[in-house]
C-alpha cells in the first residue's frame, strides 16, 4: 500500500474514463480507487480487468458528494494519509500530481489545483464557466474565508485524510451528496486553522461532442453555492 490514494468519481465516462484510467498510471507513487456511481455504460467493468485499479460500484447514482466521501472513508478504513481527488471525465494532468505530492510532503494538509495562477491552464473553457469559476464562486469563496483564493470549484485536489476527521465539521450530512462537499472541504480547511495551498494545475475540457461536465444548469450551480450561503449564514455546521 502507498501513502497516497488517488480517488476517481465517474458517472457514465465510457471512453473519457479510459483516458483517465490509461493517464494516471504512476503505481509507485499511489493506488488507484474508481468510484463508479452507478455508471450504466460498462467501462469500468471492462477497464478493472485490464488495469491494477480498486473499483467500489453504487447500484445506483447517488451524487458526486457521496461517492468522495466514499472514496475518504475508503482512505481512512485502508490507513492512506493522503488522497489525490482526479476527474473521471479526464480534465486533469497527471503531471501535477507530483505538484501535490510535495505540498502534502512539505506539511500542508489541504492543497487545491488552480487553473488560474500563473503556470496552470484551462484550455476552451466555455465562456459562461470562465465567468463563474474564475470570478462569481472564487469572489464569493475568498470574502467568506477572508483569504484570497483563485480556484474554489476544481475538484483536481489534494488533502490529509485526518483533516476529515474534525469533529468542528460533519461530511456525513445528507445535503453534501451532490456538489456541496467539495466547497464545504475547502472552507472548513480555511476557517479551522489547517495548512492550505493552491498549486497550479492543467484542466483541459474534453471535446464538446463527449459532453463537458455532468452538472446541470441551476440546479447543479445552486449546489456548489449552496455551501456557502449555508455556511456564510451559519443555517448548517
């Protein structure tokens, strides 16, 4: 077993999971975990007979919320200290994942990938997404915190599996199933003290033809908002 477990949340991929799968192929930095969240397509079927990769299969989709905190528990059962949160849907480099290794080696214990600071990239984002994960949610994000924070949506992120642990936050709340426990993460690893950082990482999205993003207009953004309404206004822990 490594130190490091590097966790895949996928829903329907097929052959943009198979890039990811055939990328992040560094098994002597980390184990691989795939959460297939009810996938109805087969590719991890078929990909978990080729490659040395761990699957856990929900019969059914439960939210991409639920699936990390299935992969963080999955971590603390096994005993890794570290877990690199990668895209299913291949967005992310596997390049910089070393850029995390060494953040979690130099002590920090949450260490987000931005695509916005000098030396990360983010290719032909649409232009509506530029506006909100470049400004709207990082704006909003940065005066809650009180710290200036350039990427507050990308899941491409690394964190200290113990931080998941403290008793001031609650990751097992039924609300965080969908997009709400990534922002959560992040600010309670702001407001509570812990060491955080922000590297710069590539996000390159795939064609159009094989579909940006599974988040669905309004409802999906209100989710990845909706952490910090609740928490700005105290009405959740």
């Amino acid at each position: 077993m490594k130190e490091i477990l590097l966790g895949i949340s996928v829903f329907n991929e097929g052959p943009k999971i198979q890039r990811v799968i055939e990328k992040f192929r560094q098994y002597d930095l980390y184990d691989v975990l795939v959460v297939d969240d009810g996938s109805t397509d087969g590719a991890i079927t078929r990909l978990a007979q080729d490659f040395p990769v761990n699957v856990i299969r929900n019969e059914s989709r439960r939210g991409a919320g639920f699936t990390t905190r299935q992969t963080i528990q999955y971590a603390l059962e096994k005993g890794y200290p570290y877990i690199i949160f990668v895209s299913g849907n291949d967005k992310d480099d596997p390049e910089d994942v070393l850029k995390f290794q060494q953040a979690l080696r130099d002590g920090y214990d949450f260490v987000q990938g931005s695509r916005f600071l000098p030396g990360g990239r983010f290719g032909s984002m649409p232009m509506y997404r530029q506006i909100a994960t470049r400004y709207i949610h990082p704006a909003l994000f940065s005066c809650l915190v009180g710290r200036r924070i350039t990427d507050s949506t990308n899941g491409f992120r690394a964190i200290r599996t113990r931080f998941t642990k403290d008793p001031r936050m609650d990751i097992d709340q039924p609300w965080l199933d969908e997009y709400e426990l990534e922002p959560y993460l992040f600010y309670y690893a702001v407001k509570l003290g812990y060491r955080v950082r922000e590297v710069p990482v590539t996000k390159i999205y795939p064609p159009k033809a094989e579909g940006y993003t599974k988040m669905k207009p309004f409802s999906g953004w209100w989710s990845i908002l909706r952490p910090l309404v609740f928490l700005g206004l105290g009405i959740r822990k």
